[in-house]
C-alpha cells in the first residue's frame, strides 16, 4: 500500500514496543525498547505499509535518515546508519576466515549484508535465504543501494525458512556463515538456541567462522550473555562483539563471532588493507576496540 501519510495513522501494529503520533506538522515514529527509552523520527510520508504471512513491514521516508524499515514495530535500518551494522556483521568474520570463498547468510532481505559481503573478491557464492519474499521486494523498489547486491551472479535468493535450510545442508559446506536476523521474538526464537547453533557447526568447514546479530548489550544484555555461553559450549571459540549503529535505541549493537578453527584475534592483514580504504564504518581499528567490554558486562559473561 503507497499512500502519503494519514491523520489516522497514530498506532503501529504492536502498541508496546512503537508509536506514531503527530506532533504540531509532523509525524514521529517511535521504537521503545521495553526499559521505556525510545528513539523517534519525524516522517514525511509513509512509503508502504505491508501485513505480511510472517510479519508486518512498514517503510518510512524521514526528515534526516533517509527511509526508514521497520518489521513488527522493531527499526530494521535507516539509510543513513545502515552501513553501521552491515559493515560490523560482516567484514570481521569474512576477513577471519583464511578463503571465505562460499558465504550463507541468513535473513538480511534488504541485501545490505550481501552487498558487503560481494565486496571480498574471494567469494564465489553468496546464498541468501530470506523467508519473506515481500522483503526483497520492497528493498529492491525503495532500497537500490543494498539490494543492488541481488544483481550479481554470484547470488543465490532462496526464498524459504533459514534454520530448516541450515538444518538440511550438507556438512562442511560454507566457510562463513552470516545471521542477520530479527530480534529473537515469536519465528525468530529458534535462531538463537542450540539446536540451530549445532546445525550452524555442522554446515560450516573446518576452517568456519560464523557472525550473528544478537542484542542490544545495554537492555537487552541477559540475552546476550545467555547466547554467547551457548555458543562457547558448542564452538572451539566464540566471543561477543560490539558496534555503534545509531539507528537503535541505545546506539550500541551487540553480535557474537564464533570460528571451528581460525584465530578470533587475527584478521588478514593484506585482505583487510583492502576492504577498509572503502569502508564507510569499518577498519582493523574499530575491530579491535570492538571486542572490549565495560566491567559490568564482562563480570557477567564470566
């Protein structure tokens, strides 16, 4: 549905954890975590609005970010800030690996995850499965500079549900595995238990790396903690990182880096010269900073 943006429309779908009210011209957009602290938008005009099989997705053009995706009430991206978390999901675990050359990412509709990926010249194939179809649609309409990715020949779309896809591969089949998905609530759930973390090490060869978004570390850190234990007792290594993505309500993003065998500590040096001179966020600086932990965080991931 394209509509300019209505009076009436003053609620999203979930009343908890997002709204929309007028305020004198405009429109805002709010996405409140559930500590009641939330980061707003104004909006110029509501570019679609979607109720999909799996979920409702809304898209927004905004005064300053650019358009704005949401899913069920959840900020997806913002144009401006999406390169933060793409550029943070990605290049760490790509360039870890020793020859990232067959890459699976999971969920990342939007194509901004497979863009920065196509962008390591050792890959040559990059699967992505996405379940929502309308997704990759919408990207691909409104958001030309992530889903440009799905032009390359080296993709494949899969259109399907990413833990049975994972579940049915091949053994010792990728050597990066990427999870974008969203928030671990309702379909997302199992993507963050053990049962899919085992398929994930069974997919992967022997020489795998695996990134996943997982939480906002400041209200949301339980979760946090709770997904990297897990993942420390299925994986050789697995470690928490963090990054600036300023379209989330607390500006800070929290993703787990886990490896089958490649040293956690070391990026490739030639390869990473290489991907940073273009990077908008990422560098071998910020990699390294991005695995320290404030104290409080630290003590509970003891």
């Amino acid at each position: 549905m394209k509509t300019d943006l209505k009076p009436e429309l003053v609620t999203m779908s979930d009343e908890k954890t997002s709204l929309m009210e007028p305020t004198e011209a405009w429109h805002t957009f709010t996405e409140w975590s559930d500590t009641g602290v939330g980061l707003t938008w104004k909006i110029t005009r509501m570019l679609e609005s979607v109720k999909t099989e799996y979920q409702q997705i809304d898209l927004y053009e905004t005064e300053g970010d650019g358009k704005l995706l949401v899913h069920d009430g959840a900020v997806m991206l913002t144009e401006r800030f999406e390169s933060q978390y793409h550029d943070a999901l990605v290049h760490s675990a790509m360039l870890i690996s020793p020859n990232p050359r067959r890459v699976l990412v999971i969920g990342g509709g939007d194509g901004g995850t497979l863009r920065e990926v196509l962008r390591h010249p050792e890959v040559e194939v990059a699967c992505q499965v996405e379940i929502d179809d309308e997704v990759v649609r919408i990207a691909k309409e409104y958001l030309p500079t992530m889903a440009k990715a799905y032009d390359d020949p080296r993709v494949d779309l899969v259109i399907g549900d990413g833990l049975a896809y994972v579940r049915d591969t091949e053994p010792d089949s990728w050597d990066v595995i990427l999870v974008d998905s969203t928030d671990p609530v309702g379909p997302a759930v199992p993507l963050f238990e053990e049962p899919f973390y085992n398929d994930i090490k069974r997919a992967l060869t022997e020489d795998g790396v695996m990134a996943s978004q997982i939480a906002d570390p400041t209200f949301h850190n339980d979760h946090l903690v709770t997904v990297i234990k897990r993942l420390e007792k299925i994986f050789p290594q697995a470690r928490p990182y963090t990054a600036p993505v300023q379209m989330y309500p607390s500006g800070v993003w929290g993703f787990a880096l886990v490896s089958k065998g490649p040293d956690l500590d070391t990026v490739d040096d030639e390869r990473a010269m290489v991907i940073e001179r273009d990077s908008k966020h990422w560098s071998r600086e910020t990699h390294a900073s991005s695995f320290g932990m404030p104290n409080w965080l630290r003590r509970k991931l003891l």
